[in-house]
C-alpha cells in the first residue's frame, strides 16, 4: 500500500498557499481601501476649504485667538485669574463652600419664577461657620458673610475698567487646552448676584447696581474669546446676572437711577453677534481636532478619539482598539461635514434684529435614519455635534431674557411715574426704551398682558415655536420650556 503522508503534505502545502493568497488579497484589499478613503476624504475636505476661503469663512482658531494686550489694559492681568493658570492651580478663590451632601440655596430664577430667599442663605452660612449666628436682618448677615471675598470682589470692580481682556490661553493643544478661568467666572457672577440681593435688601440700589456692572463686565470681558464652551460660560454668567436684576423688580427694590442705566447697559450685550462668534470659533477648534487626528498615528488617533468621546466609553480599551483601526480619511469627511453644519446653522442666524430662522433648512444635521456606515464614516461629526445641536436654543432664550430683562426695567420706571403698568409695550416708546423688541423664534410681537393682581407677564414662543398661553413646566430647564416666560408679581 502506497503511503499517505506525500499526498498529506502536498494537501498542506496547497492549504497554506491557497491562505496566504488570501491573506495577501485581503491585505491588499485593506490597504487598498484606507488609500481610496483617505484619498476620498482628503478630495472632500481640499475642495470645502476652497470654496468656503473663497466665501470669506475663518476656517482658523488663529483666525479668533485675540491678541495679546499691555498690563494696564488687561482685564485678565489681576492676580485672581493670573494664579488660575499656575501649576498645579489653586483651588477655585470665588467657589461657594457647600454643606456636606447638599446644594447652595437657590438664587432668583426667572424660568421658576421664584425670588431669591435671603434667611436661606442666612441659615447656610451659620451651617457653614461663615457666621456665628443668625440676627435679625438676614440682609445684613448675608454681607458679613460675603465680608471675606470682598478683595477678590475688588479685584474684579478694579480691573472693570481696562478695556480688553486676554488670558495665556494654549489653543495650539486642541482637545487637551486647559481654559481654568471660566469656572471662575460663573462663581465669581453668583457672589455678585447674592451681593445685590443683599444690598437691595438693604435699601442700597447704587451698591447693588455697582455688582450689576461688575457681574456683566464678566460677561462683556470674554466677548473676543474663542470657543462654544466660553461663549456657553458667558451666557451662564449673564443669565445669572439677569436673574438677580429680575429679582429686585419682583421686590421693587430698583430706585429710578439704576432701571435707567440698566437697559443702556444690557444693551452692550449683541447675543447673535456672540452666536456667531462663539460658533464659527469652535469651528476653528474642531478643525484643530481633526488636523491632530489625520496627521496622527493610528496608534495616536485611537487616544485621541478615546478623549474625544463624552461620556467616555464604558469599554474604552475596547473604544481604543476601534478608533485605532479609524481611516484617516474618514476624519477628513467629518471634518467636511462638520464645517459645513456650522455654515448652515450660521445662515439661520440674523444679527439686526436679533433672530433665529428656524424654517432655514440644516441639511447635514445628523440623521436617525442614516445607515450604519455612514454613521461609521462620520462617528467624529456624530461625536462633535450633539454639543452644537442645542447651542441655537440657548443663545435664543438667553436673547429673549435680555429683551425681557430690557422691558422690564423700562416698565418698572413706568409703574413708578404712572402707578401702575401699561397696557402696551408700545405705550414705553419713546420715552422708556427706544423700541420693542420682538420675537427672536419667529419675528412676532412678544406676549404681554397685565395680571389682575397688578402684575404682568412678558412671553415669547419657546423652542417649539408654538404659542402655549404662556405656558411652563416646572420639570423642565429654561430653554425647554413651552413658552419663555417673564411673570412679575
């Protein structure tokens, strides 16, 4: 009997030909396919940057990083935030120390209609140590507790008056820049606000409206500053500021001096113009993102992608090994893509008047019903755009409670000389405000209406851009509610 074990080897020697073949076709398939798509990808974004430089768009964060200033014209150059950049940084100078398992009380807020309860704070600080004991004048306890950030306080009122505002900010490390300052700025509106409270309370509006001033210089300061993260902190900041001014209407605490600089001052503040630029900014920063991710190593885009990610992945070794495996070119295509939403949302955008054209189409938003590889090809566009998707609503709220903020005082003065309000917004043309404003969601007239308590209400159409009778939800956030409401008692 002839032997098996030639024809056995031969069968393994075909086997072993016939895999590395394969293997060999496979390779070059999947070569072939990272140089078509990068090919593809890098074609796609050469041909966006061309015609939108052609347009005039900053495609650039150089294109908004401001210039540095001299000392003595620097907002920033105060020992406050110059120790914000130290390493290791020092903790927070401007943050509210909070009881053990529990929350700040709360500050006035507009959307919950509910003024700010000075014998809450009174109550925190005895909890807290601040003060021994509480008195009779919760005000009073209130500025004695503030007593210890009144340097710091002093720090900000002084440098108010410098005219530009620049901080050693390294734009240059893309997703990994550090920009400490920005929660110093909302700790340091929220002390402010609480100083007004107390200081209306005391019957003293010119020392509150010298915190309104300060508060809102923290706004108007980084006005120039790149990024959707600083334009969101500067709208938290004047919210918070708006909301303090709000509660000393409902108090009626306000003397005729300051509800007339008020409105002259708020309206310095050009929220679409802030849009615009805090969207076209963050442009600039994504497309540093994606110059780091496609001139990267697979190993290196696999890390970057992981911190691109947020939430981070509950597998991110795994998430890892995935984004290492990324096409190059695909991050050119959601960068492509990327920068064309932007240049969408922007066209919905008008600066004067101030107004959002929520029926301009979006054609590149994301889509629920796009196909797995599509999703695929443009997993960063997915990753980066859910930040964006909600920055329109923001800054149309925040719009309308300036506008609001604005009538409000002009109808305070009118109730002052005429005892009781108008039955108009129009009636305060011209005397009170030099226009109405309107509707920021669809261009309309705002909602107004006298109660029969004496009070009023202001409204505009929210989101939905549906008139709901001036309708809230106290489960919902501000810029989620059905309409956007002013009430004063």
């Amino acid at each position: 009997m002839p032997s098996i074990l030639p024809i056995q080897s031969a069968r393994i020697r075909r086997w072993l030909a016939r895999s590395v073949f394969a293997v060999a076709v496979l390779l070059t398939l999947v070569a072939g396919f990272y140089v078509v798509e990068k090919l593809r990808g890098n074609a796609a974004w050469k041909a966006y940057q061309a015609d939108a430089l052609a347009r005039g768009v900053k495609l650039t964060l150089a294109d908004y990083i401001p210039a540095p200033v001299p000392d003595e014209r620097n907002y920033a150059a105060i020992p406050v935030f110059q120790d914000a950049f130290k390493e290791p940084p020092p903790p927070d100078p401007f943050n509210l120390a909070q009881k053990s398992g529990g929350n700040l009380p709360a500050f006035d807020s507009v959307v919950k209609n509910r003024p700010i309860d000075l014998y809450e704070w009174q109550k925190y600080f005895v909890e807290t140590k601040r003060i021994p004991s509480a008195g009779k004048d919760a005000a009073a306890d209130v500025l004695t507790a503030l007593q210890p950030y009144s340097p710091l306080l002093a720090q900000l009122h002084a440098a108010a008056a410098r005219p530009e505002c620049f901080f050693p900010i390294h734009y240059e490390d893309g997703i990994s820049t550090r920009l400490p300052h920005l929660s110093l700025f909302q700790h340091a509106a929220q002390l402010l606000a609480l100083r007004m409270a107390a200081h209306l309370a005391q019957g003293q509006s010119d020392a509150a409206y010298e915190d309104f001033h300060d508060g809102l210089r923290l706004y108007t300061a980084t006005a120039a500053e790149p990024t959707l993260i600083a334009g969101l902190v500067r709208l938290g900041v004047l919210g918070i500021v708006e909301n303090a001014v709000w509660g000393g209407l409902v108090r009626r605490q306000w003397d005729e001096k300051a509800l007339r600089e008020i409105p002259l001052d708020l309206s310095e503040a050009h929220l679409m113009h802030d849009y615009a630029h805090s969207l076209g900014s963050e442009r600039g920063f994504s497309n540093v993102l994606h110059d780091q991710l496609a001139q990267n190593s697979t190993g290196e885009l696999g890390m970057l992608l992981s911190m691109a990610s947020a939430p981070r992945p509950a597998n991110h070794r795994a998430a890892y090994s995935f984004y290492s495996l990324y096409p190059t070119g695909w991050v050119r295509l959601s960068q492509t893509r990327n920068n064309r939403y932007i240049d969408e949302m922007l066209a919905r955008v008008s600066q004067d008047p101030p107004r959002i054209d929520a029926d301009r189409a979006v054609p590149s938003v994301p889509r629920r019903d796009e196909s797995l590889l599509d999703r695929s090809r443009y997993m960063i566009f997915f990753l980066l755009a859910p930040a964006l998707s909600e920055i329109e609503h923001n800054y149309a709220y925040n719009q309308t409670l300036l506008d609001q903020t604005r009538l409000g005082c002009a109808l305070a003065r009118y109730r002052l000389t005429h005892e009781s309000y108008p039955s108009a917004l129009e009636t305060l043309v011209p005397d009170y405000l030099p226009a109405i404003p309107g509707d920021v969601m669809t261009g309309e007239p705002l909602h107004y209406r006298v109660t029969a308590e004496g009070g009023y209400q202001i409204y505009a159409v929210g989101a939905n851009r549906r008139d709901d009778g001036g309708l809230t939800d106290p489960k919902l956030g501000a810029r989620q509610q059905p309409d956007w409401v002013w009430s004063m008692r």
